[in-house]
C-alpha cells in the first residue's frame, strides 16, 4: 500500500514538470516591435488656444473689482478676500436713489422715506438699502460690485445730500447714528472713481429688512470711501431741489 501510493505523488509532481518543459519560452516567439506610421488622414482643425485678459488682481494696495470678485470665486483663494476687511478701487456705475417703483408709474422706490432726520416714515414704508455698485470699467453694470452699509436709512443721506450743497473745506460729515460711521462726503454718484475700504464677503446683514447675498460678485459692506474723482454731478433723492 505504501508503495503505492508513494508511486502515485511523483507521477503526480512529474506531469506538471513535463508540461513546464515541453512549453516555449516566455518571449522567445514573440514577434519584434514594428513601429506604426504616422498618420496620413486629413488633419483635425482644432481651435487656437485663447488669449486670457490681463487683468491685474490689486492696484498698490487695493483689489481691482475684477481681482476681488476672481478670489472669492476660487477655491484656493476664497479665504484670502471672504469676511476680510480690505480695499477695492473702482467707478461708481450705478445707485439705486432713483430707481422706479414698477407698481406705480412716475413713483420712486424709496421716495416715502426721503426727509430729514428726526421724521418718521409712513405706516407700510418699506425701502430698499441705500446702495452703489463700483466696477472696473465706467459704465460695466454687469461686472460691478454692490456697495452697502455707507447710510443706514434714506433720512441720514438726506441730510447728507444737503449738507455737500453747502459744504466748505474742512465740514465734518453727517454721522450715522446707527452705524456709527461717518457717510461719504460728497454722497457718491455715478462716474466718481473711489476707494472703498470695508468688509467684502457674499453677504450684507446689518440690514433690519433682513440678509441681502450675491453668491457671484459679492457685497462690500463700507467702512470708508476716499475719492480719486469725484462725481462730475451731485448726488440727488426724489423730491429734492438741485
């Protein structure tokens, strides 16, 4: 039995061992390298590489408003500029102290609050924030920055407004009780060039009508405004005389 069996185990390990020697070479037949040539079809169009703009980022110390909004766009640079106080330098290319009411044709959005100071709005008045948007460009709406924050209420920029009719060099500006800031002094408008120094980030909220975001160009909420121009025309409300 014994004999038998010890037969049976080298039978079984000298099969594989045979067939190992009786198979070819690993690579010994493979057929040599022949290189392809090359491509003689028609040829593929493919479309010039474009030129990116130039644009600077910062000017000196301050952002660009197309540099600004780039890094709160990007991945890598966002924590850089979002909820940092820093400054952006731009045009005044829109406000919205004359803007329409849609619902009432020859009215004002914010006229029901337009007076001075110490006068209370009517029941149901409920205006929009005063506000400004800065862009590279004069007259670029699209790619501007909204500005927030500079007058808590129509009544102090009134009061602000009638204050540069008479201001001499050297008049302190209107104080915003609520703020706690002094307002720019002149009030901006459009086509003044202007340093803007505040906290820019996605949100405004030291508004009491709520949260105002823009997730794409940001808000800058102000703090203080140096003039590079200034506006080449007064700033004005509904019903104010020039």
């Amino acid at each position: 039995m014994t004999v038998t069996r010890s037969i049976a185990v080298v039978v079984a390990v000298a099969v594989p061992a045979a067939l190992l020697m009786a198979m070819p070479g690993c690579g010994n037949k493979e057929e040599p390298y022949k290189p392809k040539p090359a491509w003689s079809g028609r040829a593929v169009n493919l479309p010039d590489v474009p030129t990116l703009p130039a644009k600077p980022i910062k000017v000196g110390d301050s952002y660009t408003v197309w540099g600004v909004m780039h890094q709160l766009r990007s991945i890598v640079h966002v924590n850089d500029v979002k909820d940092k106080d820093l400054s952006i330098v731009g045009w005044v290319v829109k406000t919205n102290f004359m803007d329409p009411d849609p619902n009432k044709p020859g009215h004002y959005l914010n006229e029901c609050a337009v007076h001075k100071t110490g006068k209370g709005d009517p029941e149901g008045c409920s205006p929009p924030v005063p506000a400004f948007w800065i862009a590279d460009e004069k007259g670029d709406t699209k790619n501007a920055i909204k500005v927030m924050g500079f007058a808590s209420n129509w009544a102090q920029l009134y009061d602000q407004i009638e204050k540069d009719k008479k201001a001499k060099e050297g008049d302190e500006p209107v104080q915003d009780e609520f703020l706690g800031i002094a307002l720019p002094a002149p009030v901006p408008n459009v086509d003044a060039k202007v340093k803007v120094s505040g906290t820019y980030g996605f949100a405004y909220t030291k508004s009491t009508s709520g949260i105002e975001t823009d997730p794409v160009h940001g808000i800058m909420t102000y703090q203080k405004l140096e003039y590079i121009e200034k506006p080449p025309t007064p700033a004005t409300l509904p019903g104010m005389k020039p």
